[in-house]
C-alpha cells in the first residue's frame, strides 16, 4: 500500500490520504483499437505525486458539466461494481489488481467509440475526511519550458492538468451505505459528450436524472447563495427573481439548465464563485437537466400547508410590507386582504 505523505497546507490544497495510486498506458488512436501497457507495482507517494493528486481531484471536484449516479444493476454488461467488491468490500483483489482488471473494461468499452483517444490512466484510492473515494483520469503530457541551473532553456515534459476532460469518480462511502447517488463523472461538451459517454459505462455509472430532485437542489443552491452574497434584500430578491424568469424560460422551452453559462450571466463580477457553489460535491447536482417548473417557484414565492389552510405569497410581499413575519413568536401578519376576503371574515364574526 503507497505511504502517505502530506504537503504544507499553504500551498492551497487539502491533502488527501494516498491509500493506492496507479498510473498505467492506454494506447489508441481514433478508429483504432485500444492497448494497455500496464504498470506492474503501485506508484511511491512522494511530495510530487501528492501535489499532483491533491490538484487533480480538486480540479475535478471544481469542473462543471458534472453528472451522478450510481452503479448500473446489469454487473455483466457493467463490470464495474464487481471489481470495486472485490477490492474494496471483499479484499479478494488489492489495488494494483483492480486497476488491471478496470483497464481491461475501460478498453472494452472505449474500443467500440470511434472516436476515443487514448492517454495516462490514473486510478487513485483516497481517504478524503470520513470518505473514501476512487478517482479515475485519462492525462496527457505536454510539453514546456523550463530554465537549469546552468541558466539554460530546455523543454520538459508534464502531465496537463488544464485539458484532462475524461474523469469520474466513485463515493465508496456512500456506496456502502446506499445512498441514492455515489457516483459522478465529467459530461464533457456537446463535441465531446459521445466520446466522454464511453467513462461513464466504463464506470458503470445510471445517471438517469430527476428533475424535480434537481430543480430543488438549483433552487436551495441560489437562495443559499444569494443570502450569502447579497446583502441588499431588494438587491437580493430582484437577483432570484430574475434567476426564476431566466430558469422557467428554460423549462418552458425544453432547454437545460448549464451550470458555466448560468454562473457567466448571473455573477459575472466573479462566476467562479457561484460556479464552485452549484458544482460542488455536496450538493451532487447534475449539470444540462431541464428544471422542473412548478419546482422553481420556491425561489420566488413561500408556500405551505396544514391540515386547516394553505398559504402562498411571493417573495417580494415581506419587502413592501404587505406581509410580516414575527420571528421570536413564529406568526405572520397579512395586510391589505381583498375585499371579497374582507366581507367574508366580517359575516364569519357577525354571526359569532
């Protein structure tokens, strides 16, 4: 099992506990047919490797056009959760063995997409906090410049972490506890998304998408946000407002919600802020789903119900007085009631 190695926390990421890394070859060209050139022993945890895990999973954890899910029931024709068993829950398989043996469907499942090209495979087993994980990249190197100690420019090679696009990852944590989703994967772009496909059948990854659990969780993530952005409430209310027309234009017109284009438009001051927040892991929310539109109405209006009324305002009714709420004895107070309203409390009372 590799060591684990800790780097100084000021250089800007969470280190992560390295309980197996491997990094092996697939060779393939489009229309080609894969080769695996297979590493024969785990990868040594050094200072190095650690940086470079520690960036790679928080790239991924940052990147948008993310989807979840969880492991396909057909284990024959999605092999996946067999091999992560047998690693991780039996222990029949130690970790260089199940890389093997997820090379072997990677390439499956790579050689019947045309276009699918080949890299740097790197599987890494980490201990995140209370969470295990399992990441799964495809890198390639590139090639730069750097100076020597002889004062001289020579070109070096190093893997790209800015154009890794085929990654995902698997939550052994919460697959264990079966939770409902414990998978997640890089969509990649509309150019991409056939190639990109074939990693999430490799990871033998179900990612049929709720809308109505996704559009909650969009409209949770911008109230959340904009309490914690905007301190205007007027500022705050006609943001959400403004979110909820741009969203129901979405679902009206069957089009899908996308996290980069959304986090551009609404807070271009600085979109990696709102984009970090709507991508990020805890949440799990699926990017390209088309929101649910009666879902989406919680951003701008309140809405409950008990077993002797129901009630239902929008948001902007507590900014112009017409509604109070009384935090310390939890009561609403309603003003300016309808006429008609008016007239039948009034004989309601008369005849008290």
């Amino acid at each position: 099992m590799a060591r684990r190695v800790i780097h100084k926390e000021s250089e800007g990421v969470v280190p992560n506990e390295i309980r197996g890394l491997v990094v092996h070859k697939f060779e393939k060209v489009a229309h080609g047919q894969g080769v695996i050139v297979p590493r024969h022993d785990l990868v040594k945890v050094t200072e190095p490797v650690q940086r470079l895990v520690d960036a790679l999973h928080t790239l991924y954890g940052e990147k948008t056009g993310k989807g979840y899910g969880k492991f396909e029931d057909d284990e024959d024709t999605f092999p996946m959760q067999r091999r992560v068993r047998a690693y991780f829950t039996d222990g029949a398989d130690d970790f260089l063995a199940f890389s093997l043996a997820a090379m072997n469907i990677l390439k499956g499942k790579a050689d019947d997409v045309p276009f699918a090209t080949g890299g740097y495979v790197l599987m890494a087993h980490l201990c995140n906090g209370a969470r295990d994980f399992l990441l799964f990249a495809i890198v390639t190197d590139t090639v730069g410049s750097a100076i020597t100690d002889q004062l001289e420019i020579e070109d070096r090679a190093h893997v790209d972490l800015n154009k890794f696009r085929l990654a995902g990852r698997i939550d052994l944590t919460g697959w264990t506890a079966k939770d409902e989703r414990y998978i997640g994967f890089l969509r990649g772009t509309k150019g991409t998304g056939t190639v990109s496909g074939y990693f999430k059948h490799f990871l033998g990854c179900n990612d049929a998408v709720q809308a109505v659990q996704e559009t909650r969780k969009l409209t949770q993530a911008l109230n959340d946000f904009a309490h914690k952005e905007i301190a205007d409430d007027q500022q705050r209310d006609t943001w959400l407002q403004k979110a909820f027309d741009v969203c129901e234009a979405l679902a009206k017109n069957g089009e899908p919600f996308i996290i980069e284009e959304f986090s551009n438009e609404f807070w271009p001051k600085d979109p990696e802020v709102i984009r970090k927040s709507l991508a990020s892991h805890e949440l799990q929310m699926s990017d390209g789903f088309v929101p649910d539109r009666r879902v989406l109405k919680a951003l701008v209006k309140f809405k409950a119900t008990t077993k002797l009324w129901k009630l239902e305002f929008e948001r902007r009714a507590m900014r112009t007085g017409e509604i109070s709420y009384d935090k310390v004895h939890g009561t609403l107070t309603l003003r300016n009631l309808p006429d008609d309203l008016k007239r039948e409390l009034d004989a309601e009372s008369a005849d008290e």
